[in-house]
C-alpha cells in the first residue's frame, strides 16, 4: 500500500547533463530502492511541450516519483546512507536547491488498471488561496480530479498533500498540494493548455499555480527488480559505477533532515 509519494525535481550543472542522467537512472533509483520504505520509481524529463509559461528560475530538467509505504523509514535510510558507498552521489548533480518531498495522497483515480502507462506525466504543483485550505481540497477531490481524469488520453490521476511527517530534508516546499496526472496520449498536454479550470479557480492561489508537463524517460522500476536483478540491468549499474569512479559528492549530509 502507497503511503506517501515522493516527488523529486532534479537539474545538473552546466555540461554534466548525460552524467547525471547516468547515474540516477542506473545507480541512484537502484540504490534508493534497496533502502526499506520504497516500492518503487520512474523518472521523467521535462518536456518541450508546455502547457503554461514557466518562469526562467524554473530549470528544473527531470523529475522522479518515487512509490513509498513508509516514509519516515525510506527518509532514514536516505540519512543514514548518504554519500557512503551504499548511496554514492555524482557531482554533476546540483542541489543548490533541493525540491524532495513526500506528498501523502488525498485522492486517487485508474481509468484503466489493466492498461501500463506508457507516456508522460502533468504535474500540478499547486496552493489553496488564504484561508480557503478546505474549501479547496474539497473543490479538487469532488469536481476537479473527476472531471480532469475524464480528459482523453489520461490513465491514472492523484492528488497529494505535503505534511512535515517523514520528510527527507528540513525545509518547506513553495506548494503545499500536487496534482499527478500519468497520460498515455502525447497531445493530452493540450488540454491543461485550453482549460482556465484552475486559473479560474477562487480556491487556488494563483500566482504561485505551476503546471508542467514531463516526457517518459525511464520504465517504472521496482523493489523486485532491483533485488532480483536482469542480467543487462546489473550490468547497466556495474558500467554507470566504472564511469562516474571517485567524480562523487563528499560533503553535504547537512541538508537531510536528521544531519
């Protein structure tokens, strides 16, 4: 059972970028899936197709949900391994800013649970507007997630929560509430594009509102297929350790939450 997802936005440094790519998808997703907590993961990578304008700051250029049915204990892993040989983190990875957070569901819909996803994913990372907190969860789980998984082309849509139980790092994220919406259809962007149902939402606060649109990069990974491993996927990891060798982090733990 899904307690928690964890939603990861990542960036590297300028020119580092295949080298970050390496090693999240063949040593770092592997390695937070053998911690206990997880279940498992996929990444994305931000897509060329946006459904609003996005600020400069936002350059964000993948993003990773990771499935969890224990927080607290997947964040203590997280802590008690960083940066050791059992969680090793390439320094073409940029955490100068670091959005990490557990998102505890409120509401979720499969249109299709016997259909795999195979696309991308839109993101809304979202607040209620002042004061209007339950106003607005009860606007997004009884009008909005319905009628938004109806749009052509989705396959599952979630709507989470932040809380501060369980978290990986001790800051507040900007959103207190994200919206997942897995999309099987590569013009289903669109419809976030044409609508103004958020933007003219009273109950969201809407200068903070971000919705983005991410790409397929990686299959869904999990626990199994991490400790029972394929052939060509233990290679894969064995290849990405040889290639990022001793160009690894060292110094940093101070940004978890239990440094």
């Amino acid at each position: 059972m899904i307690e928690a997802v964890l939603v990861v936005l990542s960036k590297a440094h300028p020119g580092r970028e295949a080298d970050l790519d390496d090693w999240y998808t063949n040593i770092h997703i592997r390695d937070a899936l053998r911690f206990r907590g997880s279940i498992a993961a996929q990444r994305f990578s931000r897509s060329p197709d946006q459904p609003m304008a996005l600020p400069a700051s936002f350059d964000w250029q993948c993003l990773a949900l990771y499935d969890v049915f224990d927080a607290e204990r997947f964040s203590r892993e997280h802590w008690e391994n960083a940066l050791t040989t059992r969680m090793m983190v390439t320094d073409a990875f940029d955490d100068t800013v670091l959005e990490d957070y557990h998102y505890y569901p409120l509401a979720f819909r499969d249109n299709d649970p016997g259909v795999p996803h195979t696309g991308g994913v839109i993101l809304e990372q979202l607040n209620a507007a002042p004061g209007q907190d339950a106003a607005f969860r009860d606007w997004y789980v009884d009008d909005y997630l319905p009628l938004t998984a109806r749009r052509p082309g989705v396959q599952t849509a979630s709507f989470g929560m932040y809380r501060t139980y369980g978290q990986m790092i001790p800051t507040t994220p900007s959103h207190t509430y994200v919206g997942v919406f897995k999309v099987n259809d590569p013009a289903a962007w669109q419809a976030w594009r044409d609508s103004r149902i958020l933007t003219g939402a009273a109950c969201v606060e809407q200068t903070s509102l971000r919705v983005t649109h991410w790409d397929w990069l990686t299959a869904r990974l999990t626990k199994d297929d991490v400790q029972h491993p394929s052939s060509p996927g233990l290679a894969a990891e064995e290849a990405a350790r040889l290639r990022m060798g001793d160009r690894v982090v060292t110094s940093g733990t101070e940004k978890l939450g239990a440094a």
